[in-house]
C-alpha cells in the first residue's frame, strides 16, 4: 500500500511539470544567462536582454495557452495542492508577466555603460528571480509555498534596492531587509499557530473546517494577523508601511516601479484566494470578522497615506505616500471582493498600470532636471507637451479622474462598498466609504501640484541641455494611452474578465 502511494505521489509530481511550463521557462532563461555570462562576458550587451525578454515572451504565451485550456471554474492542483493553476492564477501571472518587459526596457537604455549596474548580468538575474518568486506565491495554495514565494521575492528586492553603490541605497536595501526578516518571523510564528489549530499548512481545510468552528474567533484572528504579517508588509499596509518613503526615495527608480507593481499584485491574489477559498472553511464568522478587520487596516493605510503625503515636496516621497493610499483602496476592494471580484481584478490591472507609470515619469523628470522636487519641474510640460501631457494623464488616473481607467476602478470600488453596506448595513464599511472619497478629494490636492507647475509656472531657468530618454518616453506614452483606452473600453474588459472567471 505504503509502495502504491508513494508511486501514486511521483506519477502526480511528473504530470505537475507540463503545467508550470511557464515559470520553468523563466529559469531557463535565468540559468541560460548565468553560463552565458560566464562564456560570453565580452559580448554580454547583445544577447543579455534579448534572452531576457525572450524567455518571458515565450513564458507569457505558455501561461496564456495554460488557461485557454482551462474549463471555467476548473482548479488544477499541482505537486499535491502546493500550488494551484485556476483563472485566477492564470490573469495574475499574465498580468505580472506583461510588466516585466517594460521593467527589462527601462533598463536596457543604460545597459551600454560599464559603471552601472544594469549592465551586470545579475541584475537581470535579480529581476527575473523576482518575477519567478511573484509568480510562484500567485500559484502559491499552502502556507509553505506562499512563505518561500515571499523570501525569494523579498531578498531578490532587497538586492535590487541596494544595486545601485551609493549610501543611500545601500541604506535603503539594510532597511527593506530588516524590516523583511521582522515580518518574516511573525508570518512563521502564525504558520505554527496554523498548524497546530488546524493539524495542517494547506489553504484546503475539508477535514478540519467543522473542528476549526469550535476555536475561540480572536485567537483565529490574532493567528491570521500574525500569518500575513509579511503579505502585508510587501503590500505596504498599516502599520507595516514605515519602509515605503526610505527605501522608494533611495532605490534605484526603475527598482521603485518594479516595486510599487509585481510584489504588491502578487499579494493581491494571496488575498483573493484566502478570501474565497480559505477563510470560508473555517465559518461564516470568522469571514466576517476577516473582511472587518481588512477594512480597519484599509481605513488606516488610507488616511495615513493621504495625510502623509500633503506634507510632502520631494516626488519620490509624495508618490510613496500616494501609493500607499491606492495600496489602501485596493484593500477595501479586497475585503468585499466575494461579491465584487471581477472589479477587483479590473483594478488591479489598471492599479499596475498606473504604478509603472508614475515612475516612469518621475525618472523622465529626474533625467530632465537632476532633481526629485516639484518645484524644479517648473515649466517642463511647456517645453515638452508630449511629456507634460502623459504625466498628466496618469496624474488624473491616480485621482480616479474622468476619461482614465482610474476613474473606472475606483468607482467600481466604492460601487462594491456601497453594495456590501447595502447588504450588511455596517457603520465599519460606511466610514471606509466615507474616508475613500475623502482621501479622493485630498489627493487632488497633493497630486495635482505635479501638472501645476509643469503648465501654469514659467520656468525660471534656462531650457535644460538634456534630452529625452526616447525608450522611456515611449514607454510613458504608451501607458498614458493604456489609461485612456481603460476608460473608453471599460465595458469590453469587465465583460472579458467575467467570461474569464467564469
């Protein structure tokens, strides 16, 4: 018998590997620019970023093909339900998967010169590992898959922080990784609380929901606070936002909009799929009180966000904070995600979007003008209208203004929190909703002084000599029209996603 389940077990490991086709491709690309590094030092800048980008093109298409093959509602476990290929997994990694060009794109403009680190083959290395560990803990449905996700993902990031040989990025790199391991141990003293209530690690609990009902609620909350503590670091939540301003003002730029966007969507599905898959077993209650305190944390990371960053004149450190209040958005889409999650899906594809190009354009601006302050932006979006005008356009999706798919997701947002108060009649979510269109109208406020004085404010200075990074410019105006098309196409991509999940 002993024989016969240990046969049963590899044959089900062995017909596992065709479905991580996608994430075995990024290895090889990974393992392919190692040697090649090593056989090929001299001639390093012509085929370092095209095998990049090649293995995730080809990691992309696999992982499309995947979920084509799908049946709606089909979940596929694999490797004994360590992980878990299903529609949700499937838009997540294609999403995280389209980022990553253009994080390979910013860099490559610099590739040519010798002091960066960008030319160093371990910085790709660094970037795509990163990538793989997004990918993995999306995949992720055991609490041991979702903690060796978030350590590949976390000391990838604090190696790229600390990239560039300056101080104060090598602070910043000390600070990310500190913070890291203090989290990291309070989401391993969760996972023993985990097993020891539930007598397992895994996210399917058939065997052990009806004893899970008999624990007393706070301890099974004061456990799963404790088991997503680090999730929640890397989404940047509060209290667990304090590494944000520090180590975005001194990473590396193009680090920053790898940061704001593949970590934090890659602990949005870990949420979603807690929410719909985990904490359901364990009673109607506990949900309950789960969506409750999802919401206290996402009424604090929003009024800490929006309060922080009215203080703010340094851009890297205005757009931490604003982060951090979409970051807070997001999680109250989250906690009414069971009836809403075709929205949340929405938002966290234009989410990504907005991310990667809010830092695209702060390192257009820095690149300009050698500075990170808003008052020394004075006059750019006059000189170059392309420019000031895509900056604007993403400024307008970070408010959630009309015609960008800001406007979009955030109304979808508080549509879902208005239904969910609706339904429950909670005065927790009436005061979300209430804080949400505040933090709205603040943000008009401290990310509309970025548009001001690109167009309203006559330069003091001469024009600058500099030219314009013609990659990242593209770059900046292709997802400045991304925004706008989310917009226009709303209803065509909704429909999409439905028929996607459903």
């Amino acid at each position: 018998m002993n024989d016969q389940l240990v046969l049963q077990h590899v044959q089900d490991n062995l017909a596992s590997w065709p479905l991580l086709l996608p994430e075995v491709l990024v290895v090889i690309a990974i393992v392919t620019i190692l040697v090649w590094s090593i056989l090929l030092p001299r001639y390093q800048h012509y085929w370092l970023f095209p095998v990049a980008l090649l293995g995730v093109s080809l990691a992309w298409c696999s992982k499309y093909w995947l979920g084509s093959q799908l049946k709606p509602h089909q979940t596929l476990p694999l490797f004994h339900q360590l992980l878990v290929l299903d529609p949700l997994t499937v838009f997540f990694c294609l999403l995280l998967l389209s980022i990553a060009p253009f994080l390979l794109l910013l860099t490559r403009p610099r590739a040519y010169l010798p002091s960066r680190a960008a030319d160093s083959p371990a910085y790709v290395v660094l970037l795509l590992g990163s990538l793989l560990g997004s990918c993995l803990l999306v995949m992720a449905f055991h609490w041991l898959t979702i903690y060796l996700g978030l350590t590949l993902l976390s000391l990838t990031s604090a190696l790229l922080i600390g990239s560039h040989t300056t101080l104060q990025s090598a602070e910043a790199s000390l600070k990310y990784l500190l913070y890291s391991m203090t989290t990291t141990a309070m989401m391993l003293w969760g996972m023993a609380y985990y097993y020891g209530l539930t007598g397992t690690l895994a996210l399917s609990l058939p065997d052990v929901a009806p004893s899970g009902q008999t624990i007393p609620e706070y301890i099974l909350l004061a456990m799963l606070l404790l088991c997503l503590s680090h999730i929640f670091f890397v989404f940047a939540t509060a209290p667990y936002h304090f590494w944000v301003p520090d180590v975005y003002q001194g990473a590396p730029t193009v680090v920053v909009s790898y940061l704001s966007t593949v970590p934090k969507l890659a602990t949005v599905a870990v949420l979603l799929r807690l929410f719909h898959q985990c904490l359901p077993q364990l009673g109607p209650a506990l949900l309950e009180h789960a969506q409750q305190g999802m919401a206290v944390l996402s009424l604090l990371t929003i009024i800490v966000g929006n309060t922080a960053a009215l203080l703010q004149n340094n851009l890297q450190r205005l757009m931490a904070y604003g982060s951090i209040a979409q970051g807070g958005l997001l999680m109250a889409g989250i906690a009414t995600s069971l009836n809403s999650q075709v929205c949340i899906l929405y938002y966290s594809a234009i989410y990504g979007v907005m991310g990667l190009a809010t830092w695209v354009g702060i390192k257009v601006l820095q690149h300009l003008t050698n500075s990170v302050h808003l008052q020394d932006c004075v006059g750019l979006g006059r000189r170059l209208p392309v420019l000031g005008s895509s900056i604007t356009v993403v400024i307008l999706s970070l408010i959630g203004l009309p015609p960008t798919a800001g406007f979009t997701g955030k109304f979808l947002v508080f549509t879902a929190l208005w239904e969910h108060i609706q339904r429950t009649g909670s005065p927790l979510f009436v005061s979300l909703l209430v804080v949400g269109l505040l933090g709205t109208v603040l943000s008009l406020y401290y990310y509309l002084q970025l548009p001001y004085v690109l167009f309203c404010k006559a330069a003091r200075l001469p024009s600058s000599t500099r030219n314009v990074n013609q990659t990242e410019y593209a770059i900046l105006s292709c997802l400045a029209i991304l925004l706008l098309a989310g917009f226009f196409a709303a209803d065509s991509l909704l429909r999409v996603l439905g028929n996607w999940l459903d």
